[in-house]
C-alpha cells in the first residue's frame, strides 16, 4: 500500500513465488486500483499485462538440469 506516488512516475514490483509442486500454470493480470488525486472520490481501476502460462520446475529439478 503506497501513501502516495507523482504523476509521470513508474513502479514495478517482483514477486517470487515458492510453489508446491511443478508444473504448468496459468498466471492473470493483476487489478490496480487508485484515486487520481487526494480529494478524488472517484476509484480508478486498471489491469497490468498478462504474462500468460508457465511451466514452473522444483529448484532441484533446476539445479540439476541446469548447474
């Protein structure tokens, strides 16, 4: 939860995801929701990209194939 961030500004976040098992998965865009100023009653809402499927491998499984 961000206080407050200038107009023109960028932020990205990384997440890392420990899964239980491998195999292949299907990840959806994320919602953003904001107010477009500090009196704005307004909620804006929007979506990142989708970066779609995946095949996630145990860590390893990784290291082995790829060490």
């Amino acid at each position: 939860n961000l206080d407050r961030l200038s107009a023109g500004c960028t932020l990205s976040h990384t997440v890392i995801y420990r899964p239980m098992r491998s195999g292949l998965y299907n990840f959806t865009s994320a919602e953003v929701t904001y107010y477009q100023s500090k009196d704005s009653k307004e909620l804006q809402v929007t979506y990142t990209t989708e970066p779609g499927e995946a095949v996630i491998i145990m860590g390893k499984d990784f290291d082995r194939k790829f060490s």
